[in-house]
C-alpha cells in the first residue's frame, strides 16, 4: 500500500486570552455617606463573627434578558457569588435595617442629640444606585433644609427599609457608555452608599454589558469576574482607601469633622509611595533608573506579602500604577501579583489569594476567613529581587546563578510555526507574549540589550501594559475563522481539541496540566489506497491527565501510564488512539511542581543518570477487504511494552 506524509499546519488563528477588569470609579459626589444605625457599634471579636449577607435586588432590565441570560445571572451567579462572600467574610452586625440615603443636589449635615442627620438642601432628589432606580421602600425619610440651612424638616415614611442584610446589591443590564466596544468587559461595579458610623460600603450595584456577557466563557471565568467586581464594591477601592479604620474604629486617614469624609485621599498609613533607586533596565536606557510605586502598607497586608515573597523588607502590595481610571490604583500591580484576580486584567488561571483577604481585614470592617484563600504561585518564595525590582533584575540574577528564569520568558514568535509553552504554574498551554510594541516602551520597561534578529530591542517587551511588560507564557485563545474554538486552561474539559485535530493525544479536565513536548508529534491514518503521515506544525506543550502516588508524577496518555522518575525526563509516547497512530514526546517537570510533598523525598539514585524513555511500541495494520462494493475493513492491532535502557 502506498504511503504518503505531510506536514499540516492548523488552520487556528492563536489569540492571547486577556479580559479586562476595569472598576468603575464613581464620581466622588455620587457616592453618598449617611446611612444611619440606631445602635452601638461593638468591635469586639464576638460581633465581628457575623457572616457577611448580600442582598441582590434586580431591576427591570434584567427581566427583558433572554431566559438563559437571566438563568445565568439570577439563578447562577448571584448566588454562588453571594454564597462565596458569605463564607469567605464576617462584617459587624447591623443593629437596624438599612434605610438608604436620598439623593441631593446639596446635602447639609445637622447633629441632633449626639447623631449626625443628613438634609437635603430645599429637595430631595429621585435617588439612583449607578444606573438603577432605588426602590421607594428601600429608603430612609426625605430631610430637607431651606436655603438658610436653619429651617429643616422631615417628611414620614412607613418604610422598614431593608432587612437581614448588611450589603445591598443592585443587578441591571442596560445598555450604558462603559459597555462600549471599545473594552471587553463583562460587567462593572461600584459602591453608592455608606453607613456613617464606621464608613463600610452598604449598597452598591452590578451592571452587566449583555453583548459581551453573551460571548463563549466558561462558567468559572464569569464566577470570577462577578467575586472581582463585588470585592471592589465591598472595600478595594480607591475610593474607599481614606475610609479605612485600625481594628479599635480609629480612622486611618484625618476626618473633616463637619460631615467625616477624609481630609485627603489617603494617608501613608493606607496607601505609600516608594520609590525604587536601582530599578533595573536594559544598558541601552541606563543600566538603572529611579522608579516610583504605590504600595498598600496595612499591617495584614505587609504580613501576607512578605511570607508569600519570602521578603523580610518588603514595603506592602504594590497596587497598579498603569491603565485607566478604572484601573490605575485600583488593583494589586500585574508584574507583582499575575495571576491574582484582584490585578486589572485576567489572563491566566485567576484565584483570590490571601493577600486580598489581608486587605479586605484592613478596611477595619471584615473579618476574613483565610480557609477560602486559594493557592497564589506566581513569585512564591522568589525572595525581594523578585519583589522589589524589575522583571530584568530577576532574569538577570536567574541567569547568573544558571536558574530558571520562570515565570518570564524571552521567546520571540516565529512565523511559521507556533512553539507553545506552559504558564509559570502548569494550568495551561501558553505563548510567551514578548512582541514589537509600535513605538519604543518608555524607559522604565525597557528590558532588553539584545535579541536575536532585532536591531532595535527598545520596542521589545511584553502584551500586557499593567505587567509593566514584563514577557511570561500566557494561555490562549483558539480562533478559526475570527471565531474561539477553544481556550487553553488545562483544567477546563470544554478546551479538549476534535478528536481528528489531536495530533499530541492530549486530554484536559480537572485532574490535567501543561507538559513541553520534545519534538512535533505525528499522526498514522488508514486511507483507501495505503497510509497517511501527518506532522503537526504547531507543537511544544500540551495539556494531559496526571497522578501523584507512590511512584511520584505518572502521566495517563491514550490509557497508558508514565512514570516520571526525574525532572527533563524524555517520555517516547507512541499509542493508537481513535484509530489512527500517534508519535512524540513529553518532558517531565520537577515532580513538587505539580505533586509538592506527594513526591519521593529523592530521585530514584538507580534512574537518576540513566537514558530513559517509555516507548509504547503499537502496530498500525490497515488491510482492505473487497466485498461488494469495494467496502474496506480496517483492521488495528496494538502492542504496548516498556523499554528501559541504562
């Protein structure tokens, strides 16, 4: 039979996978602070163990959604949201209901027995929370003042306001000038109302750009998103850093004592900036420059940064010093913190760390359950070179000590081919994102002395803006014909390729991770007339089921096992596989990269300086019957061995 090879080169568009996080930043008169408590705040532990309880109001846009949509939001998200918070933070109990300010063209505050009121001066206004219409039963008495600000009154209400809750949450989906094409985001938050006794948010609102939410995401990454922006309304804010308070109530931040909002934006007691002497560049842009950043310096904070860098010095969290209004200041910076969902923009594998429930503690309103902390790798234990300096200076000091300079990368794309890699913590198939930016990137992040084949590396740098672009491995996007076929997190099942298009035999799912692959893998099909070869293009890593035993790392391919007994072991892998025969090859990781202790305390001393490779070593028979009308039968045959060679 005639046998014939080629070399296919998918016909997948690749697109870095990146979504936006851009908070929306209320204008500082829009937020109104004066939700009274008729009753004593107690900041004893005892009160502060109250778990935290969001009600979520929808309005009538979200009734004109179609039924999945409004599926989606009412009876998915919201709840699993709102169920997360309820385990992961405690608030001090509410002694009333909340009864929610009205708005104001002015507002005057008048004290009364001891208690601050707030007055409208001549009317009150019809009162919105963003771009809903806060119902008339969830608000508080209409107070005005005439002009003199002498005489003042109160109208009556029998409204009970709002009860068995301690955050009010507004749900819309209108159609709205930050839901423009121009960003990709799902939805926006922010806070509208405060309680005026120790200042923690108590309403706030969620609107939803429906044209993008309707766009192919998994369930997690929408979860996600929704916990991001619900944690903005509740406290990460910069809008709300002058309002934080030490766990005695004391404001951190100096009062204006008529009406108690902040004399300034923040004090150093919140929010400080530090400025970075030797921060490293390329010796084209100096060798070193004088670089500043904010840093949030609460006490819990400062604790969980510095165990997690393992940096004895480190100042606090670095917070985003680029982006937009609603980004800038407003999350934890990229370059520091990657992969945690509190940074401005998701690109791989996002998870609410202890770092940010370090600081939703330091609000002086929650307290934190640190048991719904997930698992923060990017720069763990990776000391304050890592912390404190540029992503140059760790590749650098990597590079002297011949260590990996994991999580960054220096792989430029090669354009006829795509040489895929792993992101920093094996959750998914990644392409380092280091690209030629149009203009030169300023002189801070220029990284570079040099690179193959390019003249000028002053316009060499990262994708992402927020991550000072710093170059690491970023998962992906599969598009076809401008459409996404698929993502690349390893861990999500819905991302397994076609059966016809799984060329490395690779499986995704819960239990799966990112491996490099040695070389490109092939791919033996039975045709009419003799035997087909293709080679994939398009290879080096993938994603494939995994255990951790006895044993250590043992891989699942195609239903075979392989043991990995050390790290930059070559896997041979040849299996029968939907019919057709595979060939390549996997590079086995340090085991504790994906086993931490379940791996054997050493290398087995009998494997370790030995050539290894499992070889699966399957026969592909195809024969043809004539019956009839030419009707051929397609006979597979497949033997698995074994080969160590020492």
């Amino acid at each position: 039979m005639a046998a014939d090879q080629c070399e296919i080169k998918l016909v997948i568009f690749l697109l870095f996978s990146t979504h936006t996080y851009s908070h929306y930043l209320a204008e500082p008169g829009s937020i109104i602070r004066g939700v009274r408590s008729n009753g004593k705040h107690l900041l004893t532990r005892r009160n502060i163990d109250n778990s935290l309880k969001i009600k979520a109001y929808p309005d009538s846009s979200i009734q004109k959604l179609s039924s999945n949509l409004r599926e989606l939001i009412v009876d998915r998200l919201l709840p699993d949201a709102i169920a997360y918070f309820g385990k992961t933070l405690s608030v001090r109990q509410r002694i009333s209901s909340i009864r929610l300010q009205r708005g104001c063209e002015k507002e005057v505050f008048e004290e009364i027995n001891g208690t601050l009121f707030r007055y409208c001066l001549n009317e009150c206004k019809t009162t919105y929370c963003g771009p809903v219409l806060i119902p008339e039963e969830h608000l508080d008495v209409c107070r005005t003042c005439d002009s003199s600000e002498v005489h003042c009154t109160k109208e009556t209400s029998k409204s009970t306001g709002i009860t068995n809750a301690d955050f009010v949450l507004y749900i819309s989906a209108n159609v709205t000038s930050h839901c423009n094409n121009k960003n990709d985001l799902i939805a926006y938050t922010s806070l509208c109302q405060q309680e005026q006794t120790l200042d923690r948010p108590v309403a706030g609102f969620v609107n939803f750009c429906v044209e993008k939410l309707s766009r192919n995401f998994s369930y997690s990454h929408l979860l996600t998103f929704m916990k991001h922006e619900i944690f903005h309304a509740l406290g990460f804010s910069s809008s709300l850093y002058g309002y934080y308070r030490a766990d005695d109530g004391t404001p951190l931040t100096a009062r204006v004592t008529k009406n108690g909002k902040p004399a300034v934006k923040w004090s150093n007691k919140v929010i400080k900036e530090i400025t970075r002497d030797q921060w490293k560049v390329s010796m084209r842009a100096g060798s070193s420059v004088s670089h500043n950043v904010l840093m949030i310096v609460t006490p819990r904070v400062v604790k969980e940064v510095r165990a997690h860098f393992n940096c004895p010095s480190l100042e606090g969290a670095e917070i985003e010093n680029q982006g937009g209004r609603g980004q800038r200041h407003t999350h934890l910076e990229k370059r520091v913190f990657e992969n945690e969902a509190m940074t401005g923009v998701f690109t791989n594998n996002p998870v609410f760390s202890r770092i940010t429930l370090a600081l939703m503690e330091d609000t002086g309103w929650y307290r934190a359950n640190y048991e719904m902390a997930e698992s923060l790798d990017w720069g763990r234990n990776a000391s304050c070179i890592f912390a404190q300096n540029s992503c140059k200076a760790w590749m650098d000091f990597q590079m002297r000590i011949d260590g990996s300079i994991s999580p960054y990368c220096t792989e430029l794309p090669i354009k006829s081919h795509t040489r895929t890699g792993c992101t920093h913590n094996y959750h998914g198939v990644g392409n380092c994102n280091l690209m030629k930016h149009k203009a030169p990137l300023p002189i801070d992040y220029r990284y570079f002395d040099t690179l193959p084949g390019v003249n000028n590396p002053s316009y060499y740098g990262g994708a992402i803006k927020l991550a000072d672009y710093c170059p690491y491995y970023q998962e992906l996007n599969w598009k076809n014909n401008g459409t996404v076929v698929r993502g690349s997190s390893c861990k999500h099942e819905s991302n397994n390729p076609n059966s016809d298009k799984n060329y490395a035999v690779e499986m995704y799912g819960e239990n799966s991770a990112c491996f490099l692959q040695g070389r490109a893998w092939t791919q033996k099909l039975c045709l009419r007339k003799g035997t087909r070869t293709v080679t994939a293009s398009d290879w080096g890593s993938g994603c494939y089921s995994y255990v951790c035993n006895i044993e250590g790392l043992v891989l699942s391919i195609s239903g075979q096992s392989y043991p990995c007994y050390f790290a930059g072991q070559i896997l041979s892998v040849k299996v029968i596989h939907h019919r057709s025969l595979h060939e390549g090859s996997i590079i086995c990781p340090v085991c504790e990269a994906l086993c931490g202790s379940s791996c054997p305390l050493v290398e087995s001393t009998h494997f370790y300086n030995s050539r290894i490779s499992k070889k699966s070593q399957n026969v592909l028979v195809c024969s043809s019957i004539n019956l009839h009308q030419s009707f051929e039968v397609l006979v597979i045959m497949f033997l698995s061995m074994l080969v160590i060679e020492i």
